[in-house]
DNA sequence: GTACGCATGTAAACGGTTACATGATTTG
DNA sequence: CAAATCATGTAACCGTTTACATGCGTAC
C-alpha cells in the first residue's frame, strides 16, 4: 500500500484534529470570522459538549492558514485583528470529513468515574460525599443547558439543537447514576 | 495567598495528571506490579473507560519515582523487568486524592456529535448513515461491556463493577439517541 | 532453526493547556 | 481620570500519542 498521495484526490498535507475541523465548521457556519468571533461563537454552543481554551482560536486558524485551508486577512480599521476565510480546499476538507462517519464513539475519561473504581480503599461517607457531589453538578449542568435549549430552540435548526438534546440525556443519566449511589453505595 | 508548601501537610512536587492516579491505583490494588503487568490489568478494566497508549505505563511509573510516590526494583531473573511498588506517600496521595471529589463532570469531545452539530452541510443520506455506523458501534460496545460484566461479575466487588455499569447505560442512552436519528433525520 | 508474531521498551513530535502580557473599554 | 474588568494575543510547558526498536517465544 503506497503512502504518497493520489494524484487527483491530494491529502491535505496536515493531520486535522479535532478543533480544525471545530474551527472550519465555525467559520462556515458564520462566514468570516476573526478568533474573538469565534469564542464568542464556541462559547454560546459548541463549548458545551467540546469545552477548550480560547488560545486554541488563535494557533489553529494559523496553522490552517499554512495548509491552505483557510485564507487570512487584517481588518481596515481598530485593531487590523485577522480575519479567516474558508478557501476551497478548506471547504471541500469540512466537506469530506462530514461525510466520513469517525467510526469510534466517544470516551468517557470521567475523573469521578476513576475515583469509583478505585472506591475501595474508600469510606462509606467518602463514597456518598463523591456521589453528592457529582448529583450537584449534573442538576447545575442539566439547568444550563436546559436554559440554552428554551433560549435557542426557536432560532437555531433541529440539527444543531440535536447535540443538546443529547447532552442533556447524558446528564440524566448520569445523574440518575450517581443518585443511586448516593442513596445506596455499594459495599466494595 | 503564599504559593509556598505548607510545612507539615507537604503538597506533591509534580501535579499529578489522571494516568498518575491510574498507575497508583492499579499498584494499589494489584501490589508490586511491572509496566506490562499493568497494561494488562488496565486492559481488562479500566480502559474500557479509560483508554490509553501502553507507553503512558512506562514513562508515568518513572515520574512518579521521581516524585518518590513509587519505588523501583528490578526483577531477580529474566528480563530484569522494573517492579514498582506504592511508597508511604504514594499511598497517601492515593487516599487523599480519592477523598477529594473532583468537582467536575465529565466532556463529552464525540466526533460524531460534532459532526452532527455541522450537519446543515450534509445530505440527508449522509446524516442517515453517520447515524447508522453510530448504532452499529455502540451495539458492538454495548456487546463487549455485557460480556464483561457477565464474566466478572463474581469475583469482582460491587464498586468496581459500577463504571462498567454507567459505561452500559451511556452507550445506550446513546444508542437510543442515533437510533432516533437515525429513524426520523431532522431537518436542517 | 528460522520466521513470524507478540512482548516489552524508548524517545521524539505534536497539540492542548497554562500562564502571562498588553491594549481597550467601562464605571464611579 | 483612576481602577477595574474585559478583549485580544503570544509563548512556553507538559502530557499524550506516534513511531520506532529490540527481545523472546512458539509453530512448523
């Protein structure tokens, strides 16, 4: 199986992670946007099932900026801040990776959820505390996106309410977890 | 706020990320233990959580013996293989970290909800087949986490059963969602 | 005994996070 | 106009992942 490229079907010459195809979603989605845009934009969505560092808004668009994939240039006025661009190329990558299924589910990488496993060198009331403490979280987080759910129904497409919607199952269900275990924790 | 150590209660020299507490973890249920006992043992269980390369179990231990949280020995005969044991304050790290509940909740970062959140790019088909591939995989997981439990069940302690529990009912609150989708795509 | 595959280990590159730095805008 | 807060940006650090390297056992 040879690595070089198809001739007529070139591989970008990047890994994209996750946050490129973040930030070229973004930007097709609002058209061109500087990174402050773009946090503002994260922040109001998409921050709430893939949390990151505002920081993250200034390198990527860089670096996609070097592979062709997005097109750079200064504001007239104020601070001349950049502004990114969709090229081609970077809308027919977006494009192909939507059609792409990833072909992995997520991982659930649950600090609380490690702490449980490793629960027996624990006390009863250590277990109970660690459960109430994840049942006031998850009611916090349940009350937020449900604010943002009744906030952007009306505005926004069915499918971009979908993640949400399954956002707040997750919740749940984890809530209903970690209320059992608060209720009755399990001997080790 | 002095940033200082405070004389009698010594914090860790080294911030301690979640494979550290992981590694500790394992030792601490396991005994003494060498880097390819604990990929095992971490493949049997936690990872189904908690994935990661093996090549964390070799570098970590050596942090961690840095820091004086494990000893090193070396094993008697064949390959002279490094063992690594809790140290007093290895296993004091361990205990105070487990009574500390993290005071976060777990971040989703799922692929395909991303990609889900960008689908008013994508045809119908192809919303309808990204949901497809999604149920086929976590039927797969769900498959392989009832095994588990299934063959574990016994000898295991009901706390250590519990992640395996909540990983069952996410992937199927999961599965219900792309099922959903996948049924019924919504519109853009 | 040789070839294949798995066991075991090391190290460098990448990307995300943390930390800091500076300019703008509001508020009293 | 001083002070506080927010907007905007940069850079170093650190952990994870990727990639490679070598040893050991086993089947034929």
């Amino acid at each position: 199986m040879s690595k070089q490229p198809h001739p007529f079907a070139p591989e970008p010459s990047v890994r994209l992670s996750p946050v490129s195809y973040l930030v070229m979603g973004l930007i097709g989605l609002r058209g061109p946007s500087t990174p402050y845009q773009l946090k503002r934009a994260a922040g109001r969505s998409v921050n709430y099932f893939w949390p990151f560092p505002h920081s993250q808004l200034y390198g990527e668009p860089e670096r996609l900026t070097a592979a062709g994939l997005l097109e750079e240039e200064r504001e007239e006025g104020g601070r001349h801040r950049k502004v990114y661009t969709l090229t081609k190329a970077g809308r027919a990558a977006l494009d192909s990776w939507l059609i792409s299924p990833p072909g992995e589910v997520f991982e659930m990488r649950d600090m609380a959820v490690l702490q449980l496993f490793f629960s027996e060198f624990m006390s009863r009331e250590a277990l109970v505390a660690l459960a109430g403490d994840q049942v006031r979280l998850y009611r916090e987080r349940i009350a937020v996106l449900e604010a943002i759910a009744l906030h952007y129904s009306e505005r926004q497409g069915r499918r971009r309410m979908a993640p949400l919607d399954l956002g707040l199952r997750m919740a749940r269900t984890c809530l209903d977890f970690w209320q059992e275990v608060a209720d009755d924790p399990p001997e080790a």
